[in-house]
C-alpha cells in the first residue's frame, strides 16, 4: 500500500483537482472539459456568491461567466442525475445510467413518489415531453395535487406533474436540458443528448444482477477519479454507491489494478486512488487565490481536508445561527498548495462585498493576492466592483 505524507497528499489533490495553474482552454471548451476530468459537478441552488457549480467552475477555467456551466453544457454535454448527490454528469455517462435505471430506480424516494402518485400521471408527463419539448415544469398541464415529500424539513413539490417528473428524470427517460427563468427545462433524451441516448452499455439478455454489478464498477472507478482519493469507510462521498462499497467491489478492484489503496500519515483511514495516480504530472502552482465553492470536490471529504491540509471546514449553512463560528455560506481559499483562509461575502446591487476575512494560523495572505481573485470573480458574475473588510481576522481553532 503507498502511503503518502500530507505534504504529498495535498500536491496530488490540488493537482488532480485542476487548482494549479490553468490547464484547460477558456471558454465553453474549458467547461466541457472540465466536466470530463472532474466526472461531475455537485449541483446546489443556494446562490450568494454563484451557485457551487458557477464557483466550482470560475476556480478552474478561464474566460467564462457565472451561468455559463449551464449554458454551456445544457443541453447535449451533460445530464442532472445522483453521484456525489444530485450533480451535472457529462453525456458520456448517460448510457449507464439510464440501462442501470431502466428496470429499477431505488434512489433517493422512487417508489414513495411513485405511490403518491396518481394512475397515468408518469405516463401523461412522458407523452407531454415527448410532443412538447423542451418544456419547463410550470408549463405541464396540471394534474393536480400531490402530498408532499418531506426529508428533514425539506419540502417537495406539491404538484403531481412536477414529481411525475422527478420520477422520469430519476429514470433517465427525460433529462434537464436547461435552464430558463421558470426553472428547469426538460426534454426527452433522444432530443437532448443524441449520440449518449443511443448508446448501449449492456449486451441485451443481461442479468439485472450483473447489469447492477457492472454499473457498480464502473461507477466506483468513476468515483475514485471524481474525489481523487475516496475513503473505504464510507461516508457521504459514496452517497448512492453504498451498496457496491458494502459488496466489497472496492476490493475487487483494487485486487484487479482498477484503482490503488493509499494511506496519508497521521489518518487512520484506507483511501481508493486512481490507477497510476502517483506518475500523472500536473502544471505548477500560479500564485492565484482561488474562491472554492463549500461543495468543491477538493472538500468532500472533510477527515482528508483535515488529515492533508490542516484545514477543519464545516459548511455551515444548516446549522442555526447561534451555533455558527463563522457564517452561513462561507467559502474556503486556496493559495498554491495550502488552504490559506475562508471568506464570508455576498453579491448584491453590483456589488461583491466581503464580510469578513478568517486566515489560518501560519498563512501568509496578501491583501493584493485575494483582491485579484475577487474582482476576477465580481467581474465573471455581472458586479463592478469589490468592497473588503479593513482587517482581516486570524482563525483562532
């Protein structure tokens, strides 16, 4: 087994993150490229300073701005599905996800939604998407009522045509094509994504078995690649892979080369990596602070961030105010190889304005560094300037 220092660790990850030096060309051909090293973007409305998807890109790629991960890609380069919880996924995946889906969809409330629905309903929608599309829920012909979902204070849809679609994107027989001032815009695959939709990932006769253990590898190898070094111990990381992780499939690969076991000093944990992650070569740090959205793949697993970095980041944004150390939506920097600091802020009026500014013991932030990325960032999202704290404060753990 490798066992990597954490100064090793961080190296890799930033690297295989693409948070060096820039990488990939600017621009939609950027995005489309970086949804394809990345193998998913996890998606999340919360929009203070750009969703997490529009921070996750803008740290990466060049020349774009804020909603331009959904122009770009949507339609015909990417799907909305589950991975890391609900993600963008590049076309490519498409096919084994809807032949995985295509008999049984067990994730994330499938068959309550469809208990609570009425007869006909999913069959209706369907049929209205296929003549209709691309079409925005609110659009459907309504269908009535439907009891609500409710996970943890979570409220679903009350509309029996919009969980009729739930159902169907869960399905993969339409997909998130887009997205437009009513919400999301759905249309049926053929349409949306025509090479990936007729494309086949299973010899017909298959068992649902061993169609569900090919998914399984391949998904956990597409994970791996996904988080860099994903930890056998589970956790929300794996998210809907749990079952191939308690199957010992992790195992069998790691046996057959697929992917590599790694320990980092000082954890306790086993990690999954990449086949032959130690020899890929990645370009030098450029000196720029990078604004990391709070559901970077660089921070999905917070025991590593800590274990590497140093770095004890907590998204705190369920938690109720009183209880918060820092902030509701605060966001991590990252300078070379080191998690320098996290910074508090918002867009509002045109205007980017940075609440408070909390650098770690020991880093060495320059007031200059972190106002380059920030007016980089305002001007990708529309605002015209960058208004920071008179101080910054030192992140007293």
């Amino acid at each position: 087994m490798t066992i990597l220092t954490p100064t090793e660790a961080r190296a890799f990850l930033v690297g295989h993150h693409l948070l060096r030096a820039p990488e990939l060309p600017p621009g939609a051909a950027g995005l489309r490229a970086l949804l394809e090293r990345l193998r998913c973007i996890q998606l999340d409305p919360l929009d203070p300073l750009g969703t997490n998807a529009d921070l996750v890109a803008l740290a990466r790629v060049d020349g774009i701005a804020k909603g331009d991960v959904y122009r770009h890609l949507l339609p015909g380069h990417a799907f909305e599905h589950f991975a890391k919880e609900r993600c963008l996924l590049p076309a490519g995946a498409f096919p084994w996800y809807r032949d995985e889906l295509a008999i049984e969809a067990p994730w994330w409330s499938h068959a309550e939604r469809l208990r609570r629905l009425p007869p006909g309903v999913v069959e209706k929608v369907l049929e209205e998407v296929r003549a209709r599309g691309p079409v925005a829920a609110d659009d459907l012909t309504d269908h009535g009522p439907v009891e609500r979902l409710d996970w943890s204070g979570w409220k679903g849809t009350p509309r029996a045509a919009k969980m009729a679609l739930e159902v169907l994107q869960t399905r993969c027989e339409v997909v998130v094509c887009g997205r437009s001032a009513r919400g999301k815009v759905y249309d049926v695959p053929e349409r949306a994504l025509p090479g990936a939709a007729g494309t086949r990932v299973h010899a017909r006769g298959r068992s649902r078995a061993r169609r569900a253990e090919a998914f399984h590898r391949w998904a956990v190898v597409e994970r791996v690649e996904a988080a860099g070094l994903l930890s056998t111990a589970g956790g929300s990381t794996w998210s809907m892979l749990e079952p191939a992780r308690r199957a010992r499939i992790p195992e069998a690969l790691v046996a057959e080369g697929a992917v590599e076991a790694v320990q980092v000093a000082g954890s306790r944990r086993t990690f999954l990596a990449p086949r032959g992650f130690a020899s890929r070569r990645h370009p030098p740090p450029d000196g720029r602070v990078r604004l990391l959205g709070p559901l970077d793949p660089l921070l999905w697993d917070r025991g590593l961030v800590r274990a590497a970095f140093g770095f004890d980041y907590t998204w705190e944004v369920y938690r109720p105010a009183h209880l918060r150390r820092f902030g509701w939506y605060v966001c991590p920097l990252l300078q070379g190889d080191a998690l320098v600091g996290r910074l508090d802020g918002a867009l509002r009026d045109g205007v980017l304005r940075v609440r408070a500014v909390w650098v770690e013991p020991g880093a060495a932030l320059d007031r200059a560094d972190l106002l380059a990325c920030l007016e980089r960032h305002a001007a990708a999202c529309g605002a015209r300037r960058v208004v920071l704290p008179r101080r910054f404060r030192i992140n007293r753990a």
